[in-house]
C-alpha cells in the first residue's frame, strides 16, 4: 500500500516522507516504522518529515502565540528494541518532557535514533 498518513498531506522526495499536518491531530504523530509516538502537552505540530535511510525525524513546531510560548513533548517507543529518539540539540527535560523554546516562526527540532 505505501506510505500512509491520517490528518495530513503526504509526498515523498528523496528518501524523505513528509507530511503537512491539515486537521487537529497536531499534538499526537506515531511513525510506525520506528514505532515511536510523539505527543505534545503544549505547542503544535505543523509538518513531520521522516528520512528512511537514516530514520532521522524533522519535527516542525508552530510559532509561538499569546498562551504557548514553549513545545512541551515526549517520546515515547512502542518497541522492544534498543534504539531510542533524541533531540539533536540540547533540551531540558522537564517532568518526562522535552521544552523548546518558541518564537515567531515555525521552529524545527531534528530528532536521531541512538542505541
């Protein structure tokens, strides 16, 4: 069947599957391939791509507005394996969550598997 995304516009281009997130399903992604879920507590998702070689995840985030001022996400794996997602930047981590600071453009977060 292919490649398959539920609230969102789907292309493929170079190795890379992106999505533009159309309906409110912008708080909750699941990538199956990695079996790893994204959920935001605070912030929005606008567009997700997804590198198959490389399984890296560009995660892009909304601007900030009067009442979120930060993203407050997790990740969380639904396997049994080793690998686990990261930001690629340094994050703080608060209460089992990564907070990013927003501003007054979309901002992206590069998120990398390592064992």
């Amino acid at each position: 069947m292919g490649w398959l995304a539920f609230g969102g516009n789907l292309s493929e281009k170079a190795g890379w599957i992106h999505v533009d997130i159309t309906t409110a399903a912008q708080r909750d992604i699941f990538i199956a391939p990695v079996g790893l879920w994204i959920t935001l507590d605070a912030g929005q998702v606008k567009a997700i791509a997804y590198n198959k070689l490389t399984k890296e995840i560009r995660l892009t985030l909304a601007p900030a507005d009067a009442h979120t001022w930060a993203a407050y996400f997790r990740l969380e794996s639904t396997t049994v394996s080793a690998t686990t997602y990261k930001p690629v930047t340094n994050l703080s981590l608060e209460q089992g969550r990564f907070a990013l600071p927003l501003n007054d453009a979309t901002t992206t977060v590069v998120l990398k598997p390592s064992k």
